[in-house]
C-alpha cells in the first residue's frame, strides 16, 4: 500500500489491511493470538482502530473471539469441517447460480465479467505473490457474492451471507499457495457464460462442477514458491 493512500484511510482501515496482509503471508498462523495492546505496541497505534479492525475480520470468520481470553487468528478447518463446509456450498450455491441466471441484467452481468476479468489478471501469481493471491481472493469472493445478491430470494441470499465468513476462512487458509487459480479462473468464466446465455441449468451445473473441483484441488500438496 502506498504511503499516499495510507495517509487517506483511516486507522481503522489501515490497520484491518495490515492485519490482513499479515495472515495472508503467515506472519500470523492460524489459532495465534491477537492481544491488542501487544498489538498497539508493535503497530504504534491506540487500541481504538485495532479493537474496529478486529470486529471487522471477525464478521468475515478470518478472527474469533472468546470470552475471557480475546481474539485470535481463526484455526484451521478440520477435514470433517472443509467436507460439511463444501457440502453446504454445494447445495446452495447451485441453486443461487439457477435463480440469478433467471434474472440476470446488463449491469449485473458488467460487474460480474470485472470480477472474471480480476481473477484472469491475478491467475499467474496467485500461489506465489501475497498481493496476486490476495486480488485473487477479493475477485473470487465478489463474483460470489454478486450472485447471491441478484438472485431475488432474501432467504438464499441471507444463508449464503451466513455461510459466506466461512467460506473466506475456507480462501484464505485451505488455500493459501493452493489456489489452482488457472483452472478455478477458467470455471468461473464458464458460469458467468451460462449467465450471459440465460440457461439457469448450465448455470447450476457449471457452479456445482465448480466447486466439486475446488474441493478435489484443496487436497492437492501445495504450490512451492521458487528461489
């Protein structure tokens, strides 16, 4: 991040993208603790923006806190818990894809194709680059939020919302320089072809191979970075 932006956001922002940074590079692990005033210390700013910060990654699922002993980074899923986190994807989200490719508008169809055209862009360094991955994230994150969020149901819509910080838990740590981003890239532009062709089936069908595939991909070994 640029000192320029910096100096325009405010601290809470700021420190909520450190933060960030921090647990998609591993300086964090998962299950570590987040003690604010340590935390105060070694980022030289009050409690104030560190205690917002904190609130915000723990509606995202990337944070959790328990009473008596404060926040910590979010621990890994179990396999157990990835299986009935997919299963649960599975059975929503194809069903998203169907009732928003029966209402599709030019508008939404332009937001989804920034989306595809941001995983594209990230493809080549994803497993490899913090700031690649992280594009890669935000953009994977965004196309399936624009789909639940046009598909007119607030039911579906608000279990997919519910769901949602366990499925950016899911991004982050399953698959961290684990992405398969080349192959995941080309699957999202073929349900977001299916949407621009108004075929709800083929759209339900795409989302579901989709994530079947990225559940095989989760438990490939990992990218190792060269150098």
């Amino acid at each position: 991040m640029s000192e320029a932006r910096k100096k325009k956001q405010p601290l809470a922002d700021q420190m909520y993208e450190v933060l960030l940074d921090q647990f998609m590079t591993g300086k964090r692990a998962p299950g570590s603790p987040l003690n604010i005033g340590a935390l105060s210390r070694e980022l030289d700013v009050s409690q104030t923006p560190l205690r917002e910060a904190l609130a915000r990654l723990e509606h995202t699922g990337l944070v959790v806190r328990e009473a008596l002993k404060g926040y910590r980074v979010a621990p890994m899923f179990t396999d157990r818990e990835i299986g009935k986190l997919m299963d649960a994807r599975l059975v929503l989200e194809p069903a998203l894809a169907y009732e928003t490719c029966r209402r599709t508008t030019p508008e939404f169809l332009e937001e989804l194709l920034d989306a595809v055209e941001e995983l594209d862009r990230s493809v080549g360094l994803a497993d490899t680059e913090p700031s690649s991955f992280r594009s890669y994230w935000a953009a994977d994150d965004r196309f399936h939020g624009l789909i639940a969020q046009q598909c007119d149901n607030p039911f579906l819509e608000t279990a997919y919302r519910s769901l949602n910080g366990q499925v950016q838990r899911f991004r982050l740590f399953s698959r961290l320089h684990n992405t398969g981003a080349e192959h995941a890239a080309r699957e999202h532009r073929a349900i977001y072809e299916a949407l621009v062709e108004g075929n709800p089936e083929i759209a339900s069908i795409r989302m579901r191979e989709h994530l079947q595939n990225a559940n095989r991909r989760r438990k490939q070994p990992p990218v190792v970075a060269a150098g």
